[in-house]
C-alpha cells in the first residue's frame, strides 16, 4: 500500500484543494515530514480536514487503529479545526485548557501548550500517534513542537501555513523534509478564489515613516518592542490620520484594525466613537463569550469595525470584509501576510478590498500579491525574497514613482484593482477625450483643473493625457 492510495476525490473541495491533497498523500510515500504552503483565505483548514476524512475512512476500511493529532496554538484555531471535522462527520475530542477531555477517540485536536505540559507529557506518549499535522505551521520550530517530534519519530507529518517564513530567516528543514508550494495569491485572484483589492498608503517620506524607523528597541524575536510602538504611533497626531483615511476612503464599510496594544486599540475606538462609528475593541484578554458576541454582531453587520492585536490574524474567517486598517508597525512578513489576507476573501456582493497601510508596511514587504520564494524561505534565507511589483500584472496596475513632497501624512493609492482600472477606462467617451486634449493643449490647463473637470485621480488624467500625446 502507498500513501497515495489513501486519497479520495473529494467533489466539496475546489479543484485546486484535491490536488494538493493528491500531492501532499503522494510526498507521504517519499519522505515523512511535509510542510503545505497555501495563502491565506483559500481553505486550509478545509483541505486537511479532507485529508483526515480519508486517512479515518481508509483505517476502518482496512481494519487499522489509526491515530491522528491535530496541532494549534490558539483556541480559536481548535474551535475552527473541530467545526470542520464535524462537517466531514469525524468524530473527535479536544485537549485543551477548559475543555473535556476523552482520549478514546482516535482524532485528537490539541493545543500545543496544553499537550506539550510536563503535566500532560504521559497522556501525549500513550496516544501512539501515526499522524500529526500542525495548522500555522510556521510556529513549529518552537520547542514545544519538536517535543512532539520527539514523542513521535515515526509519524507522518503534516504542517500547513500560509506564510513559511522565520523572523530570523532561518529555514525549517529541521522539522520538515520537503515543503509543497501551491499557487501564488495572483493566481488566486485571477481565478476569483481571492479577491483584489486597492491598495492605499502613506509616502516614504512622510513623518509617520521617519518615526517608525527611529525605533530601535526590538523584543527577543526581533519585532518592535510593544513600548517603543506605543510612544511613536499612539499619537493624538498619527490616530487623526487613521481617522481621517478611513473616513476619506473607507466610511461605511465593515472591516478590521490591526493596533500595536489595548491601549492603542482602546484609544482608536474612543475617537473613532466621537465620529459616530461602531468600533469595538477585542484582544487576547477578552472573554470568549464576549468576543463571539461581538463576532457574531460583525458578521450580521451589527458592528462597523473590529480593532485588535494579533487576534484576528491567523484563523479568523469572516469573508465580508470590506476593508482592512494596518495601524501596528511589525518585522514580520508573516503578520503582514495575515493580516491583509483577511480581507482577500471574496463574497457576494464585494468586488475589492481596501487595504489602509497607514504604517507603510509595503515598503518593506512589498505589496500582497509579490512574488515571493518560499522554498528559499523553507531552506533559510538571509533576506526576505520578495519584489514589489506584481508578476501577474493582469490584476494590478504597475506602481509609478511618486513626488511626495517633504514630511506629508497624505494616503495615496499605492495600486488598484485591474478591475476598477477598466471600468474607469471604459467611461472615457470619445467627446470626454476630445475635451480633455483640447483644455490641456489648447486651452493650457493645468492637471489640477482637468482633476476637477473630469473628477479623476491627477495619475489617471496623466495617464489617459500620455495615451493621446502624438507618437514620435
């Protein structure tokens, strides 16, 4: 028997989830550790959750006692992983603090902390675990999860993330044997499994930019110190400009904060409050039943915003996000990734995300849908391998240098959706264009007018003013 003989078609998950699943079964037979890369908002969870369907089905089929252990670090990974389980009808228990525990059950789902206790370390080993998979798997390099490698050398593994990348740009060869990449975010947009987004952000030269890099101080990860953040961006200035963006491009719809602490996100909501928003702030603190109250209520359209730390970057799925806020500067291309992946989900009646960079987190990390080399991140890599433009280049428009001037606060969309770039082209009449070429050379106007008159971006007028200059 090969582990690829495992593999069912699974006709719920979309084509692009039965092939990877058909690989990651195939990479079984040649190696056992196998780390899965596949972007944020394109069903992870969903696709291993098909995985164990098959391995459960196979060992009853064959009469075998198989046992599976899934791994996360937060609960609300494991509420998320035990729904998908359910759907799939596998019946399972949870090991994790506050919750009961019955380890008849072959499929165990487990918080990492709470298995990997000296206090639970005998309940681990009597598992005898064949399989193990690890959701955000770029955690696994902490020693709790080479604990469980210890316990279980020969298990077959499993660690799927969307970002495989350390902040110290070390690999992860140490854990896992080989990594399978899937699409690129592009691939997923033009296919509709994700959708675009504009993306709006402030210059380099802007005094929000020149405060975020004065900071020096650095935690034992190497991101900034939650104290330095806090006095640089927990600014009565900077929170005004938060204020005045979302209002200016983003008023009305629904979507998330990202803040630096609690009280960071506590003084965004007092201000966001005063301007008659409904903002609610949520953190690690905050209880569960509170915080699936206010989930529930911003779903259901009850709450404008969510304004958070770190909650709400790995494993929440709430795909009617309109728009994302980045009001916490990070190091981390693995936060940045998250965090603008919530809101690339797509559903009815949402063409685009908007995505609010108000702390130039591009400029380091490049834009969302950057090409990046993650099998030079598996290995380790002394750099982060990405580049700012879009290979797709059908979904994004090409970034043009800007002329800032010193010191401003100003947004600026940084890149929009091909989509919206076409139905503004498509609007351009023939008398429009005759118009615009006659106030331009004959009647001189300047762009500021002609932005005016035709109530459009100055990049669009000079554009659209450069496709009718004569061709030399």
């Amino acid at each position: 028997m090969t582990y690829k003989e495992i593999s069912r078609t699974d006709n719920s998950l979309r084509p692009y989830q039965q092939q990877a699943k058909e690989d990651i079964f195939s990479a079984w037979d040649e190696c056992d550790g196998v780390m899965f890369q596949m972007p944020t908002g394109t069903g992870k969870t969903r696709l291993f959750s098909s995985i164990i369907s098959d391995i459960k089905t196979w060992s009853v089929q064959n009469g075998e006692d198989v046992k599976i252990l899934i791994i996360a670090h937060r609960i609300e990974l494991i509420d998320q992983i035990s729904e998908n389980l359910e759907r799939y009808k596998v019946s399972h228990a949870i090991i994790a603090g506050g919750k009961p525990r019955d380890l008849r059950y072959p499929v165990q789902v487990a918080s990492v902390q709470t298995i990997t206790h000296r206090n639970n370390l005998d309940v681990a080993s009597d598992l005898n675990v064949n399989f193990i998979i690890v959701d955000e798997a770029h955690h696994c390099v902490a020693n709790s999860y080479k604990k469980l490698w210890d316990m279980y050398p020969n298990a077959k593994k499993l660690g799927v993330t969307a970002t495989p990348w350390r902040m110290n740009n070390g690999g992860f060869e140490s854990v896992f044997d080989k990594i399978i990449i899937s699409q690129s975010i592009q691939s997923f947009i033009d296919a509709g499994w994700l959708a675009p987004y504009d993306y709006y952000s402030i210059s380099y030269n802007s005094e929000i930019q020149k405060e975020i890099e004065s900071i020096t101080e650095f935690d034992v990860e190497g991101d900034y110190k939650i104290s330095a953040l806090e006095k640089k961006i927990d600014t009565s200035r900077i929170r005004a400009q938060l204020l005045d963006s979302y209002l200016k491009f983003a008023k009305g719809k629904k979507g998330i904060i990202y803040s630096v602490s609690r009280k960071h996100s506590d003084h965004i909501c007092q201000e966001y409050r005063e301007a008659g928003i409904n903002i609610v702030r949520i953190d690690s603190k905050t209880p569960k039943d509170e915080r699936k109250l206010y989930v529930d209520r911003f779903r259901k359209g009850l709450i404008d915003i969510i304004v958070n730390v770190d909650i709400f970057s790995e494993g929440f799925d709430c795909p009617d996000i309109e728009f994302i806020q980045l009001a916490r500067p990070t190091r981390s291309l693995v936060k940045y990734l998250q965090q603008v992946g919530r809101g690339l989900r797509p559903t009815a009646g949402k063409s685009i995300c908007l995505i609010l960079d108000n702390v130039g987190l591009h400029f380091q990390f490049g834009l969302p849908n950057s090409d990046r080399n993650w099998e030079e991140c598996f290995v380790g890599s002394p750099h982060i391998p990405t580049r700012r433009n879009s290979s797709g280049g059908s979904m994004l428009t090409e970034h043009k240098e800007r002329n800032f001037s010193e010191g401003t606060d100003e947004m600026q969309l940084i890149v929009a959706s091909q989509k919206k770039a076409d139905e503004a082209t498509k609007q351009w009449s023939d008398k429009d264009l005759e118009l615009l070429k006659t106030l331009f050379e004959e009647k001189q106007c300047p762009i500021e007018v002609l932005v005016a008159v035709f109530k459009r971006s100055e990049d669009e007028i000079r554009n659209k003013l450069s496709e009718l200059a004569p061709k030399e």
